[in-house]
C-alpha cells in the first residue's frame, strides 16, 4: 500500500493505492465519505490491477480546504494528481457525489480517462433541494445493513463542519449538462432498490451520454458496493473487458 498526499490550487487529496498491474482503478467517494467506502470494491478490483481510492479535501483523511470547492475544481485537483502519478489513462469509478466528480474529469481532462464507471449517480433533476435529496437518503438507509449505516456515520462525522456547503456544491452541480460531453465509454451501475438514483434518472444518464450503458445489482440499494461489493466488481471488470 501507499498513500499519498497531493496538494494542488491550495486543496490536498489522500490517495491510497494498491497493487502495479493494468488497468488502473481510481475510486471516487460520495458526500460525507471517504475512501474507507471502496475497501471491498478495492480487493476486489485488485487482482491483477492497480487501484486508487480517493479521500477528496475535506473528506475522510484529507483536511478541509480554506474554501469548499466545486465539483469543477474538484475534478481539476484529482486530474493534476493523476498526472503527477500516472503514466496512462484510467477506469474511473465515482460513487453518488463521486460521480459528479467523475463526469467532470471525463469532461474537462478526457485524456485521462479510459472509461468511466458511474455507481448510483447524482443528482437527479426531480429533486435537487436539500430537503429531498437528505429524505431519500435517510428512506435509503433505513433499510441498508448494519455494516453500511456503521461506515456511513463515522465517514458522515469526519466530514465535519462544513457538509453544510458540501452538500450546496453538489446540489448547484447539473451533471445533466455535462453528460453529453462524456467521450469515454460508460457503466451506469444502480442498485435495484436505490431511492436515490431512480432507475428513470438513470435511463436518462445513459440517454444523455453519447457511449453508456446500465447494469442494475439485484437486491441492494445507493451504497451497493459497500453492502457487498462483489456484484459491482464483477460488472465493472465485464465493462472494462468488454
């Protein structure tokens, strides 16, 4: 394993990466998380491959920026770290919020990217206010496991002060804009009962981007690769193969 801290526009991330194959795998994280998310998806992915999993400032290891950034900035600080640290473009994974994130990587630094995964996308356009966005999240971890409400509250807790405005970046975000513009083959991966990502909002992403498909995981819900991260490893390795 090695970590990383990667200060870029007066922002630091943490990267953690394991293993030196091919493809390389880099894991985005959603609102209030941190890397520690990915740490299923990441063994699983891992065999033959090099994976990255990202805490974004402010999140999980990495310390908070002196000024919450966009999901435009943030893209532009996981780029300049991809470029300081890798030599060949690579699969992103963004999860929730991540991929927001993810998309504008893709977008503004389409060099980068090889192919783009999109788990449980946000934010759908029927319900971009706080209020809705929060009420479909609690209705989606009411009937999540143990083990994802344990991981999510301390990540929640880490995120600090500042999730206020966090979660203002995300939702002022329109990913709806920046899909088209996507040059980059992409998996749309939603659990079946996820309330967050709807599956009409996820036919829609895959309508808007020029290259994608979905893949739905029977039986999980918004924080499917935590839950058990085997089905969404085994659609993106078919994905990446493909």
């Amino acid at each position: 394993m090695t970590r990383r801290d990667f200060t870029h526009a007066g922002a630091t991330l943490v990267a953690e990466s394991h293993g030196t194959g091919r493809p390389i795998f880099v894991m985005i994280h959603g609102i209030g998380m941190g890397r520690s998310v990915f740490i299923e998806l990441d063994e699983a992915l891992r065999p033959g491959a090099r994976t990255i999993a990202i805490d974004l400032p402010g999140y999980g290891e990495a310390p908070e920026p002196r000024r919450t950034l966009t999901m435009e900035r943030t893209a532009d600080l996981v780029s300049a770290y991809l470029r300081a640290s890798v030599d060949e473009p690579v699969v992103v994974i963004g999860h929730s919020m991540g991929t927001q994130v993810a998309t504008e990587v893709a977008v503004r630094h389409p060099s980068l990217v090889r192919r783009l995964v999109l788990i449980a996308p946000t934010v759908d356009p029927d319900a971009r206010t706080a209020p809705r966005q929060i009420g479909r999240l609690l209705a989606d971890i009411a009937v999540e496991s143990p083990k994802v409400i344990l991981r999510g509250a301390r990540e929640y807790v880490r995120a600090g002060p500042r999730l206020r405005a966090k979660f203002r970046a995300m939702l002022v975000h329109r990913p709806e804009d920046s899909y088209p513009r996507i040059e980059a083959p992409t998996l749309v991966l939603r659990g079946e009962n996820d309330i967050v990502s709807p599956h009409a909002w996820c036919e829609r992403v895959i309508d808007l981007i020029p290259d994608a498909r979905l893949v739905e995981i029977d039986g999980h819900g918004h924080e499917t690769m935590i839950r058990d991260a085997a089905p969404a490893a085994a659609a993106i390795r078919s994905f990446v193969q493909s």
